[in-house]
C-alpha cells in the first residue's frame, strides 16, 4: 500500500517505518492497497482516490466486504483508472460496496492466468463508464442483487463481457440510466452465459459474437434486446422477457 512517511518516537528510541507498496493479510482496511492472502477483508471508512484503488491479485478464497462504504474515483473519464481490480484469481468475492466516478468500477482482467468464481454482489455502482467488467480469461462468475445506474457517457455499460469470458450467470441486478445494461462482445468465447431475472430501466441489452448464451426472464422499460449482425453469434435463446414502453423494436 502507499503510505506517507512519518517518523515515530518513544523514549527509547525513533523508528523509521518503511515507505512503499505493501501486501494486506486478513483483517480491516482503511486505505487502496494490494491484497493477495485468503481470508476477509473489511473496508473500514470511504476512500476518495485517484488511481487504481483495491487490487485483488494472486488470490484465492477471499471476501472484500465495503460494509456500505464508498470508494470514489477521479471521474469516469480518466482512462483506465479502476475502483477494485481482480486478477489471476479463484473463489473471490466483492459485497457491500458503492463504487463511484471510475471508468472500471469493478473489474476482472487477466492478461495470461484466467480467474474463475468470482462473486460481485450486494453492491451500488453509479457514474462509472464500465461499472462491471468481466472481460479476458473469466470463468463461472456470478453478478448478483447490484444496483447500477446514471452510467457515463453514451458508451457506458452496466455489465461488460468480453473476450473469453464464459459461463456466468447475471441475475437480480438493477440497470438504470446506463446506455447498455448488459454488453456481450465481441471477440471469441463469449459462452454460456446466462442473464436472468434483471431490470433494465431505461438501458438495453445488447450482445455480438457470441454463442450459447441465454437471455430470460428479464424486464425493460424503455429499452431493448439487440443482437448484433456485425459478428457470428448463434445459439441464443430469448425467452420470457418483458418490453415496455421502447420505441424502437424490443428485439432486433
């Protein structure tokens, strides 16, 4: 973690502390910082920071829990920036957080080592450009009870899959005012994924290059379900979803 210097005194003797990047084991958290031990990690009191804030990296068997606490961004706009990153990562989970003004809100991206299980729910993201992303070598995810809404920008998406990110299941979460609630694409393996039982509000869904997926049980108001003839996708199966209120076609 980056701390500032400060010196400490006793009456024996003054300690210099050391300065840097440090690694957190299980326990509370007050500030970014990079967490690689199991266990589970509480987040103690709101961060306001301005560049990459929770990194998750190497891990397996964790819990980063906000406790309703906030960790706010510089804006959206600020490139690449991101509120928690996960990556090369098994069984890991993310609750309880309000993750504003970045434009990765929450994260997975693995460069080389997939991650796999990874559970992001209970939390409220908002006035992020991707609030969501499970994007490069992600497996057997679950995106659950989150509220995401007022996205950034005319590109900004609530749950973003891209680039061999397979086999998640995507249910019970709120989209509002996001361009695009759900994005799938493109790239190769986008597979058996599955969007259930969501609100889009004001957002639409949209997928491309992408196949096996499964889009049920959903409800749009003033938004719709877009499958893109720009890639080859196949294999989607669309059922019981609801589409009010949408001026264009609800499927296309």
């Amino acid at each position: 973690y980056d701390s500032t210097r400060a010196d400490v005194i006793d009456s024996n003797c003054a300690y210099t502390p050391f300065v840097g990047t440090g690694y957190m084991e299980d326990g509370e958290v007050s500030s970014c910082r990079v967490i690689t031990a199991p266990g589970t990690y509480l987040l103690t009191q709101d961060i306001v920071n301005n560049r990459a804030c929770m990194r998750i990296s190497n891990a397996r068997d964790l819990i980063f829990d906000c406790q309703g606490h906030s960790i706010i961004g510089p804006g959206a706009d600020d490139y690449a920036e991101t509120g928690i990153s996960i990556t090369k990562s098994e069984n890991v989970t993310v609750r309880n957080c309000n993750v504003s003004g970045w434009y990765n809100g929450i994260d997975s991206y693995s460069s080389d080592e997939p991650s796999s299980d990874v559970t992001i729910e209970n939390n409220t993201l908002s006035s992020n450009l991707y609030s969501i992303g499970l994007r490069k070598n992600i497996w057997n995810s679950t995106v659950i009870n989150n509220k995401i809404s007022e996205g950034y920008g005319s590109s900004s998406r609530g749950v973003y899959l891209f680039l061999n990110s397979s086999n998640h299941l995507i249910t019970n979460n709120l989209f509002e005012d996001v361009s695009r609630g759900v994005y799938i694409g493109p790239y190769y393996g986008l597979e058996n994924n599955t969007i259930d039982s969501n609100i889009f509000r004001k957002c639409s869904f949209y997928i491309n290059d992408a196949s096996h997926n499964v889009i049920s049980n959903n409800i749009f108001e003033y938004g719709g379900i877009e499958v893109s003839s720009q890639g080859v996708s196949e294999n989607i199966t669309i059922y019981r979803n609801s589409i009010t209120n949408y001026s264009s076609q609800g499927i296309t």
